[in-house]
C-alpha cells in the first residue's frame, strides 16, 4: 500500500485536517485482514534496524505527535516492539525542567537525537514549543511564530548529518478520545493515567486542530516530512506508521560493511586451532606429525 504518498504532508501545502478521516482503514475491513502485514512490517524492521546499525551511515528519528489519547505510547509499543532495545531509545518531552527551561526551546532536542546507527523515537517532542505555547498564550505569537524557520533549519542540520526524519501526527475524531478516556475510567490498569487535564484541554481542540494545521504546514519538508495517520483504529495506525518506516529505511539502500579483517587469517589462526584441539581430545594425543 502507498501510505507514504497517500498521509503524506507535500512542503508548501495548507492543511486542513478536516479533510482527513481519521476512521480511514484502508481498504482492511477489521484488524484481522491485516494482521499478517502488521507482522511482517515488524519483522522488517528488526532486520532493516540490525542493519541500520551495520551500516553506521544513517541514523533514524520518528516524531510522534497528537492530541491527548491518539496513541503515542500505543504505537511505540506495538511497532517497535520487535527491535533491539540497545539501538532503540524513546524520548519524553514533558513540561520543561529548569535546566531546559535555562536553555534555547530545541536544545533539549538536540542532545537526544540519535547517532550513527541508532532509532530515537520522540514521544511528543520540540514541536510542542509552537503547539501548546500558542493554545495557552504562554510566549508571544512574535516568539512562537519564528520558531518555524529555526525548527525547519534544526531538522535540516540533522538531515544533512545523515538523519532521516519521519514526523506522524495521530489524527483521532473528537469523539474518539472522550471514548479512549472512558476506557481508561473503566480499566484499573490504566486509570492511572487519568488527569483533570485530559478532559480541560478538550475545550481548546478547535484551538489545537489550528495549531496544528499550520505547524504541519509549515514544517512538513522533504527532508523531514510529515504524515497524518488515521489513528481511530489503533490497529491501521500501527500498519501505516511500520509501513511508512520500512519503505523509508529501505529506500536508504544499506548494505553490510565489509569485513575489517582478513577472514582467512582468522580462521587459519584460531579455527584452525580448534579444530587440532578437537582432535586431541578424541585421541588422547595429537598426530605426531
């Protein structure tokens, strides 16, 4: 399936997220037609992450941003759930700490993108720095709106460091979420991830959807694009994003390196020597040649 070109955001082009399903399935008509492909997607990117790491020319960053409830934490669980942990880190932006807060707004950013070889995977991220700033008033709109350019220059400076830069926003309905937070009430093993805030930000969606659709606009590039994945069946959010992934790192056309070191000689020098040892042992002693 194309869902590369298909939720892909073109650079220079007006959003309007309103134009976007967030129910779209594509074309799968229940979470079990398309079970196998979910599999196989990530199986693929265990081996292509091996591979990534061999290689040691690219590194890989995935943005995931979205409303409270869109499945952040979801997708990095289940897409990820099949790669090596010691190549894989995840990043939480939450409010601030004072340290950050001393700091320039992508500085916090900077020190957790990943190196050669390594997946860091941002959960919320420097983006909130144009998303929730503007919703609550917290700087100015001459502050918040300039950020855009340093944003696109960052990730520019990262892309041209050998950093590929995938960026999905989790579009869920409306209704959608106040359905995941009812779930949430009902189930002991996840009301501990309710807050009062989850249902007060809902009065400002109208607020963020705007928000949103002008930081997508303004950022989305074709060295770090953006993606509007469907996300209200949680399953086709995990097929398009391991999906987005996979054509993406295979589009890098990595190979293994070649050895650093005369194989020959190494097998002459230490299997060969295992091989005499093996046959004294059998023996009880070595040929007399």
């Amino acid at each position: 399936m194309g869902y590369t070109k298909k939720f892909r955001i073109e650079p220079d082009s007006k959003v309007k997220l309103d134009t976007f399903d967030p129910s779209e399935k594509g074309g799968y008509a229940d979470s079990n037609a398309a079970e196998n492909e979910i599999a196989h997607h990530v199986a693929n990117l265990d081996e292509l992450q091996a591979l990534l790491y061999a290689d040691g020319r690219y590194s890989l960053l995935i943005v995931l941003q979205g409303l409270d409830g869109a499945g952040k934490d979801g997708t990095i669980r289940h897409v990820f759930n099949g790669v090596n942990p010691q190549g894989t880190k995840v990043q939480a932006f939450k409010v601030p700490t004072p340290e950050e807060a001393a700091h320039d707004f992508l500085w916090r950013a900077h020190k957790a993108t990943p190196g050669k070889g390594e997946i860091v995977i941002f959960n919320r991220s420097h983006y909130e720095d144009v998303l929730v700033v503007r919703v609550h008033d917290l700087v100015p709109k001459k502050v918040w709106s300039k950020r855009y350019k340093e944003i696109r220059a960052f990730e520019r400076n990262l892309s041209e460091g050998g950093t590929v830069i995938l960026k999905f926003f989790l579009n869920i309905s409306y209704e959608e979420q106040l359905d995941r937070f009812r779930k949430r009430l009902d189930d002991p093993q996840r009301q501990w991830k309710i807050s009062e805030s989850d249902y007060t930000e809902r009065k400002y969606w109208n607020d963020y959807q705007s928000a949103y659709e002008e930081a997508l606009a303004e950022t989305s590039t074709d060295y770090a694009p953006w993606f509007v994945i469907p996300s209200n069946h949680k399953w086709f959010r995990n097929l398009a994003i391991s999906s987005i992934i996979v054509n993406s790192l295979r589009d890098l056309h990595m190979k293994v390196p070649a050895p650093r070191v005369d194989l020959d000689d190494i097998r002459r020098k230490y299997h060969g020597a295992e091989e005499t040892e093996k046959k004294v042992d059998a023996s009880g002693k070595a040929d007399a040649d």
